[in-house]
C-alpha cells in the first residue's frame, strides 16, 4: 500500500491542477495509488466526456505527477 505522505503529495498536486480543469468545467477526483505506482483518477464533469481527456490525462495530470511525487510510474482514468 502506499504511504499516506504519497497520497498526500498526490491530492497536493492534483489540487495545482484542479483551477485549470474546473475553468473548462471539469475536474479530477484521486481514487487510489497501487504499490507499483499507478495513481488512479476520476475525471468529472466536462473531463470525463471530452474528446482531449486522455491528452489532459497523460500530457497534463500524469506529466506533473511523475515529475514532483517519486515513487509515481503511470496514472490511469477509472469510470
């Protein structure tokens, strides 16, 4: 299981995020980190249906996490 300092880091930087999806409708909800490293998230409102959510995903909310969370290898959407 991970560590309750690594979820933190993660909500933290979600949190960053989290003014840029809301200001096109959307938003992220973190809903668990494996023991591999693969945070899963949520994506909400406008996120969950546009066509560009898997570029926000992997260019946008994985890109910041893997560079400021050690320990994160892959983040991947849940429905």
């Amino acid at each position: 299981m991970a560590s309750e300092e690594m979820r933190a880091q993660v909500e933290e930087v979600l949190d960053k995020l989290r003014p840029f999806l809301l200001r096109d409708g959307g938003d992220v909800e973190f809903v668990d980190i494996d023991d591999e490293g693969v945070v899963k998230v949520r994506l909400l409102g406008a996120c969950g249906s546009c066509p560009s959510s898997t570029i926000t995903l992997k260019a946008g909310i994985e890109r910041a996490l893997l560079e400021e969370v050690p320990g994160v290898k892959e983040i991947e959407q849940v429905f």
